[in-house]
C-alpha cells in the first residue's frame, strides 16, 4: 500500500469518529445511488408507476404545532443587512432586494463563517481545548423570486423558518456524490442527510431528503433538490456552492443548516472497510441487480437469470462496498425508504467507532481529514461537540423521513421527469418534530424494558427485531433463542399489566403483531417490561417497500 494511500485511509478512519455530526458526516454518503445508464433508470420509473397502487401507506406521528416565525418577513424581497440570526428582529429594517444576483460583494454582506484549515496545515488544538463551542455562523436570508417569474409549475412561497424554541442546534448536512462513476462531471448530491445536534439536551436527530423532491432553488428555477451542489459551483455565491443550498433548504423547509460534509462512493467505502465492516439489521428484503462500484452482499440469493440478487431479512456484516449495495439499492424500494436505509448505515458507522474508543484522535488527525472529506466545518466546531459524542448513545438517534403520498406529491414535469412536490400541511409538522428533544411519551417508551425471542430457526431474527423497535425509540434488547424453535405467530407478553401508559399497542404495531397473540401476566417479579417471542410468520417490513419477485 502506497504512502498516499495510507494517509488517505488514516484520514477517513478519523471521520468516522468525528461524532454525530462529523461521523456521520463523513459516512454521510451512504447511498448516492441512480448511477445505473440512463435507460435503467427510466425503466425504473417507468415500473415504479406501475407499481404505485401496490405500496402500503405509512402513517406518520404529528407533533403539536408550535409557533412560527412571523411569515411577513419573508414575503418581501430582501437582503438583511447586517446579518441576522435565525429568528429575525420583526421590528427591524427591511432593505430592498430588488435583482436576481445571489449575494452582494461587499464585506459588510457576507454571512460570518468558521474558517476550515487548510489540508496541510498543522492543527495546534488538542482535547484539553474543548469548551465552549464557538459561534454558530450567522444567516443571510435572499431576496424572494420575481413573482412575474415563469416556471415548469408554481413557484412556492417561501416557508417560516422553523422555530427552535431556545434551543442552541448545531445542524449539519451531510451529501454523497457520485459523481466518480457517472463521468459527466456533474456533481449530483443523491444523498442529503440533515443531522441536527441540539446542544441544550444532548440528543441528535436525523432528516432524509429525498432526491426527487422537487424545489425552487434561488435565483435559478423549479428544479430536483440534488441539482442544488452543480449549480451553486457555476459561482456567484460569497460562500460557494454551500450558500446556495443553506438558502434552498431555507427558502423551501425553513431550515438553517450551518455546516456541511460531502464525501464520494470511494471514501464511503473506505470509511467502513478501515473500521472492519458494519452490521446492520435488514428488515425488509431487498432485491437488485449488481450496481456499479458497488457489490452484491455475499449472503444474497440469485433469483433470476436476469441476474437480481434478493437479500433477505437477516443481519449481516458488510463491508463496504456490500453496504454500498444496500444504501443505493431501489429497485423493490423507492427513495425514500433508501434514506432509511442510508440512515441504518449513519447509525452503524457511529457505533462501530464509538466501540472501537478512537474518538480522541481527531486533533492530531484533523488535517488528514480535509484532504478525504470536502467540509467547512473547523476543528474547533468539531471539538466543542466531542463531549456529546462520547456520551451518546447512537440507538437514540431520532430517524425521520418523508413519506411518498403523504409528504410529497408524485408529478411529471413537461420533459417527462417524475419528480415529488412537498406537501407542505403534512410535512411542517414532520419539521417541527425533527427541531425537538424526545417527548415525555417518548421518554417513557425509552425507559421499558423488551426483550425479544427467537422463535424460529432463523438467524439472529431477535437481533433484527430489537433494532427494528429501536428504530422507534423502544428499548428493546435481543436475548437469543426461545425455548422452542417452531413458534408460528410473534407473541407479546405484557408484564406490567398496566391499562394505561404501558406501550404494548406500540410494540405490537411496530413488529405486526395480531391482537389474539399479546398476554397480559401481571409480574410484580419481572425482569422485564415485555417479552416477545418472534414466530415463522414474523414481518415488521411496515416501510414502502414492495416484495420481492422471487
């Protein structure tokens, strides 16, 4: 191995453990995916609708409104100036904007920003620095489109920004490119991840931005997200490509995001191969074909001679190119369950590197991890959030995603790209849910205690179970065979007894379990809450996923 090439690994095995933010930053690649011909994906859309009646709907938990910034002050076209917070001074001047250029070039009207070190610089920060977290960079809100502006489909105002209710959010969004295997030299973000890291209660949440969500981008047009990155690098934008997609996200969700990390299909592989692998729990059967740069996990099945793969539900250990397969995989899935996935992956890079106690190398390796990972965020930044890092419990990480049908709006644009049009009665409430801690509800579904069975004779299907109910905030731990291997239905035996506040309905509605099959044994004695045993007919796949075709 080449000297190059060991700097290179040294560097990306320090991302993975930058913490929720860096971590899952560098590993933020996770899917990129569509980088099959141009034929493939038509066909792929072109099944997708066909396939369409057949998804099931998901049903998504709404949160109680909260108050938004005042709408008024973005209907205006403006350019604050000097530079505002994320909740604007109502009372405040309001300066004309009046042009479509991005940004003015004055000093007085460019956004505060945390200066990243070069690659080869020598940082001189070491953990005993770590404090008080600098400053998060202030926000220039631009100017609203010309309302005479003719597009493909109505132009969308501009949304309130979500309000934070005090509390201090380090948001961070996290790309993959694949830009290395399409050859155009165009740079496409298929994967967008939004971690929020709320430093006032020390939890971390996750968003998944689906590819064809289909938005304005300022001063430009109607256009998918993903094409954000390629526009802002034709220039014109004080804070380069980054500007512009903290002012689509903005202008489109209300979000401010202050940092980013892009990272390539190469340093997402190496990322997990540097680590030893990943073990994820697949709950949904996944079938494809062998996708480029990536490859097809050792455990799966041929089903056809068409060459499809089908991964069936399990848990695996994958290296990285066989998460690479499962992160960018659709064809039996859609986008938005691919950033679930992508989200599986996030949480199972965090993990490993949490269990391997390498967190507190990241200063004398920050330099090497600007030369794999191309990011604003500065050394400084990523210190003040290492006590976070170190004390989080990855489990605990809030996944959130749109839901086809009910967030978005399926709609072919007149050159014939399917495309999703938020909807956004339905997904304000997901955003504002995504800005809060954990809930008191939620506290009390983490604090029980599952434990989970294996019925059956397949494999570690305890360990998928557990992870499943994690998934929803369930403190549920895997606890091997049962005591016989031929259950046919998944049982749940509720312990407390309690009529109120217990959660088996949660329970049973996260892993389908049928109503006949819950008991209720008041133990004063338990050792847990609840019990599950999984039967042969377990399936806790409730996610937009199709079946597979063999």
């Amino acid at each position: 191995m080449g000297c190059s090439t060991r700097i290179r690994r040294l560097g990306v095995f320090l991302i993975t453990r930058l913490l929720p933010a860096v971590l899952l930053l560098a590993i933020v690649w996770m899917s990129i995916g569509l980088t099959q011909s141009v034929v493939r994906w038509f066909n792929e859309q072109a099944l997708m609708q066909e396939r369409q009646p057949l998804y099931a709907q998901t049903a998504t938990a709404i949160a109680p409104s909260m108050t938004p910034v005042d709408a008024a002050l973005y209907t205006k076209l403006i350019l604050y100036k000097p530079a505002l917070q994320e909740t604007p001074d109502a009372t405040q001047a309001l300066p004309a904007f009046t042009t479509n250029t991005p940004l003015a070039d004055s000093a007085d009207d460019q956004p505060a920003a945390t200066a990243t070190p070069a690659p080869d610089s020598q940082p001189t920060a070491t953990l005993a620095d770590v404090g008080t977290p600098p400053p998060l960079p202030t926000v220039l809100f631009l100017g609203d489109p010309d309302p005479d502006q003719v597009d493909v489909t109505a132009i969308p105002t501009r949304v309130p920004v979500v309000d934070r209710q005090g509390y201090d959010l380090f948001n961070v969004l996290l790309m993959g490119s694949d830009g290395e295997i399409t050859g155009d030299g165009f740079i496409r973000t298929d994967t967008m991840i939004v971690v929020s890291i709320n430093r006032s209660t020390n939890t971390v949440s996750m968003l998944s931005l689906p590819r064809d969500l289909f938005v304005y981008i300022p001063a430009w047009s109607m256009q998918r997200i993903n094409l954000t990155y390629a526009r802002g690098e034709s220039g014109g934008w004080n804070d380069g490509t980054f500007e512009l997609l903290r002012q689509m996200i903005l202008y489109n969700l209300g979000i401010n995001v202050h940092y980013y990390a892009l990272i390539d299909l190469t340093g997402f592989k190496e990322v997990i191969d540097t680590l030893g692998g990943v073990d994820v729990a697949v709950d949904c059967a996944i079938e494809d074909l062998p996708l480029i740069g990536a490859e097809v996990p050792d455990e799966a099945r041929r089903v056809n001679e068409d060459g499809y793969y089908v991964l069936d539900v399990g848990y695996y250990h994958f290296d990285g190119s066989e998460a690479l397969w499962y992160a960018r995989s659709r064809y039996n899935s859609t986008d938005f369950d691919r950033g679930r996935r992508q989200q599986q992956i996030l949480r199972a890079i965090w993990r490993k590197a949490l269990d391997t106690g390498q967190l507190t190398r990241l200063p004398e390796l920050w330099g090497l991890v600007n030369e794999t990972v191309d990011t604003n965020l500065g050394l400084e930044d990523m210190l003040g959030l290492l006590p976070i890092a170190l004390e989080f419990d990855p489990s605990r990480i809030e996944n959130f995603s749109l839901v086809r049908t009910y967030h978005t709006t399926p709609w072919q644009t007149p050159d014939g790209d399917y495309v999703q049009l938020p909807i956004y009665d339905t997904l304000r409430p997901l955003l504002e849910d995504f800005y809060q801690p954990p809930t008191d509800s939620q506290t009390i579904v983490e604090s029980a205690a599952v434990r989970v069975l294996n019925g059956t004779t397949n494999a570690d299907w305890d360990r998928v179970a557990a992870e499943r109910l994690a998934w929803d905030g369930i403190a549920a731990f895997s606890a091997g065979q049962a005591d016989q291997t031929d259950y046919e239905d998944t049982i749940l035996i509720d312990y407390t007894g309690e009529s109120k506040g217990g959660i088996r309905g949660e329970i049973a509605g996260v892993l389908n379990i049928d109503p006949a099959n819950i008991q209720v044994n008041p133990r004063p004695d338990r050792e847990v809450d609840y019990e599950v045993i999984l039967g042969s007919s377990y399936n806790s796949c409730t996610f937009a996923v199709l079946p597979v075709s063999g």
